[in-house]
C-alpha cells in the first residue's frame, strides 16, 4: 500500500503535472453533505428522477458537475457558497441518486437543468465546470430569462495546435467498454485519449487512486460529456451558431496556472459570443473545485453578487 507520499510520486511520473492534481484532488475527502443540507428530487420531461442536495439561503446557484463526477465531487463549493446563496448540487443523470432514460441526447440534459430552474421557483445563476461549463452554457443558451447568470470554469475547448484533437470516435469506444461491464477500461479510455494521460499513468492511476472506483461506477456517463463537447475538441475555431446571442452574460474564467488550451478555447468563446468575457484567476488550475474551493467560491461570489 502507497502512502501518501508514493501516490503524489506515482501521480508525478505517470502523468505530469496534470496526474499529480489529478491526484490530489481525487484523494481529497469532502466529508459529506454540507450542514443544513436537505435531499430533494426534481422529475425531468422524459421522466428522469434528478436527485439533488439544497443548503444556504439568498439567490439561487445551481453547480454542473465534470466528466466522471457525480454531486460529492463539488460539496466542498457547495459549503463555501451556501453562507451567499441558496446552492442546489446535483447528480446528473445516470450519476449518485439520479436516473436515466435511454437514447441519451445533450437536450435531455438541458432538459434536466429546466426541472432543477422549475424547482426553485426563481431565475437561477449557473457554474459548470469542465464539460459542465459546456451544459451550463448549453442551458443557459435555451433556458432565457430562468438563467440569470454563467459562471463557466475552464470549458475544455480545443480550438488550435495547442492540444490534440479529442478523436471522434471516443464516446463509442468508451461506451462500448462500458456496455461491455469494462468499466475500467472505459475511464482508462477517457484518460488517456481525451485527457492525453500516458498509458503507463494511466495504469498507475487505476491502480492507487482511491476515487477510481468511484469514476469506474459512472463510466457509462463518460460518452455523455463528450457528446456534450462534440464539435468544441477539433483544433477549429467553435461552432458560431450553437449558443444564441442572447446567452446570459457569462465569465469563462481559467486558473492561471492552466494549460494553454484552456486560455485559448475561452479567449475563443468570448470572442464568439458578445455576452460572454474571457477572465484569469490568480493562483488556479483545473483542479480548484476541489483543490482550491474557497478562491474559486470568492471569484464565483464577485461575479454573480458584485453589489453583495
């Protein structure tokens, strides 16, 4: 058994800088539900049940989740935001508590998110991160004036030579793994051909991470997260005509410390779309949700309430 220690060493040499805050952040534990925090369920259109955590008071909040994430991957944002706003803090479908329907679509999600805006009664503000930032600016384009604002955390956009393409052909393969009950081999096809982690860190990850087994239980997600992002990974510039001009405003905000890619497919949103704005936050990286929950909540905070 490694310790501590030997996991950050093995995160190090399987895949860099990325792997070690990968690593991190998935060994990080969030302790549970926040205090107060009380379970609800919302029912989607096609008749989905969306299990979701409620704390706080004052304006409404909703947190979209990432790849292979389900709720418990953001209550430590969930605890820091709830002293500001009213915070809702789902699992996405076929993720935690919630369930599915078949054939997945993208507008199933979004749909999701309407019952969750239905739910609390008021216009609602977004964070997404990751491919959750995608769905959020996804809802937030189609729900109008139920969305008050988006907060979107480094939405994975691969829209240069500054990171390779994601291969078209991913969200099969990976769903194919997992209807296969290889659920294994699904996350270790996301990481490596959609993240670019190494094979052999990839192996080591499987290995030593705790929270693999967590990832391995909603594998069969992976491929809605990159149906999600299909056409935002090419190395082209993003789609012109998939978010209306009327999207509610938007910060795509990136941790400074980030690889370039992130800077670069939020500098392209933001020249996309004229609501949205391209801003980077000190100190940060892909990991802050987890790593780094009480700047990112300020940053969240100064957005959404700047008078507050």
């Amino acid at each position: 058994m490694l310790n501590f220690a030997g996991i950050v060493l093995v995160a190090v040499a399987a895949g860099g800088a990325f792997g070690l805050r990968l690593a991190l952040g998935k060994m990080m534990s969030t302790g549970g539900p926040p205090p107060g925090a009380i379970h609800k369920t919302a029912r989607s259109r096609d008749g989905a049940l969306i299990a979701y955590e409620q704390t706080g008071a004052g304006p409404v909040v909703i947190l979209v989740s990432a790849a292979l994430a389900d709720r418990d991957g953001a209550r430590p944002l969930a605890r820091r935001l709830a002293s500001s706003f009213t915070v809702i803090n789902y699992d996405r479908r076929g993720r935690g508590e919630s369930s599915d329907a078949a054939p997945y679509a993208v507008e199933r999600e979004v749909e999701d998110l309407e019952a969750l805006c239905g739910a609390a009664g008021e216009p609602v503000f977004l964070f997404g991160s990751s491919s959750g930032a995608v769905l959020a600016l996804d809802a937030g384009s189609r729900l109008g004036a139920r969305v008050r604002k988006l907060f979107l955390y480094e939405p994975p956009f691969i829209v240069d030579a500054s990171h390779a393409p994601t291969p078209d052909s991913l969200a099969h393969e990976i769903g194919a793994a997992a209807a296969a009950n290889d659920r294994d081999r699904a996350v270790a096809l996301f990481f490596q051909k959609g993240m670019g982690i190494p094979a052999v860190g990839v192996t080591f990850m499987r290995l030593f991470l705790p929270a693999w087994r967590d990832m391995a239980r909603i594998a069969h997600t992976a491929p809605y997260d990159l149906k999600i992002l299909a056409g935002t990974q090419s190395g082209r510039p993003l789609p012109i005509d998939r978010w209306s001009r009327t999207t509610p405003a938007a910060m795509a905000a990136v941790g400074a410390k980030s690889e370039e890619f992130f800077h670069n497919g939020a500098k392209a949103l933001a020249h996309t779309l004229p609501t949205a704005e391209y801003r980077p936050l000190d100190g940060l990286d892909h990991s802050a949700v987890l790593m780094a929950p009480d700047a990112l909540a300020g940053a969240i905070r100064r957005y959404f309430t700047p008078d507050r």
